[in-house]
C-alpha cells in the first residue's frame, strides 16, 4: 500500500477555496449517482435514461472548471516541474508571472468567447436533444465559471508581482 504525500496548505486568499471545493465535490457526487443509477437502470430493464448523457456532459465539464481553479491556487496544475520549479528564485519569479499572465489572457477570452456561444444559444432558441430544454440553461454556467478562473488567476498574478507568493 502507497502512502499519498499531504496536499500542501491553501495560499491565503481573499475568497475561500472552500466554493470550489465544494461545487467540485457536489459535481462529482451527483454525477457518480447519475451515472450509477442509469448502469441499474439499463442492467434491469434494457432501457436508459436519455437525458443522464446530456446532464453528465454539463457535470463534467462544471467537474473539471471548479477542480481547474482549486488546482491553480494550489499549485497542483500540470507543469514542467524541472523548468517551472528550477533555477534561481528570481526566474522562477519570471516563470512564474510569464506563465500566470498567458494562463490569464486565455481564460478571459474563453470567458468572453464562452458568453457570446451563451447569448447566441439564447437567440437562437437552441434546444437538448433528450430532455429538450433550453441549452443556454448549460451553457450561461461556463462563462461565469471560466470568469472565476480568470478572477483566480488575477489574484495569483497580483500576489506574485507582490512577491507574496
């Protein structure tokens, strides 16, 4: 048996990582019962559910968001380990704040991008193909998740040109 290493503590930060933690938690839950009841569902009866693919998409997606925002803050995001943590403190600093300000500039155009595929669902009356719903009803949670990505990774860039961080 493998002993794991502890997770290293939160940095401190205004807003808690708890909201992401949580909503990570909650989305992986629901999505396990979802998917479980769906496999018994279909083993008793031959039929499944139509509409667990369309929710199971939006969990995974909100899954890998909340997960993404909690793992930049605490540095457990995927990275050349030899690059990004070699070399002196001060290029690690520029690493650091050259890679924060990239990661940044892309989620705050996927931000606007995610919101104006959003608004164009609303126009455009979009429906699910299972449930028929509204898929602006998925789509308008991206925007704001990718937004507090973007909120997250300012705070970093902010601490790091501070050199709080």
């Amino acid at each position: 048996m493998t002993e794991h290493a502890p997770m290293p503590p939160a940095p401190p930060v205004r807003m808690s990582l708890r909201v992401e933690d949580w909503l990570t938690v909650l989305s992986l839950g629901t999505l396990a019962i979802i998917t479980m009841t769906n496999v018994i569902v279909r083993y008793l009866t031959d039929q499944s559910f139509a509409w667990t693919e369309e929710i199971s998409i939006f969990l995974l997606i909100v899954l890998t968001m909340s997960a993404s925002s909690s793992a930049f803050v605490r540095m457990l995001h995927i990275r050349i380990e030899l690059i990004a943590d070699g070399g002196s403190p001060a290029r690690k600093r520029r690493l650091g704040i050259t890679a924060d300000t990239i990661t940044l500039l892309f989620f705050v155009l996927l931000t606007v991008l995610l919101g104006r595929m959003a608004l164009d669902e609303l126009n455009w009356g979009d429906t699910s193909p299972a449930i028929g719903i509204p898929t602006w009803w998925y789509t308008m949670w991206l925007p704001v998740l990718s937004g507090l990505i973007s909120l997250r990774l300012a705070g970093m860039l902010t601490r790091r040109l501070r050199g709080t961080q």
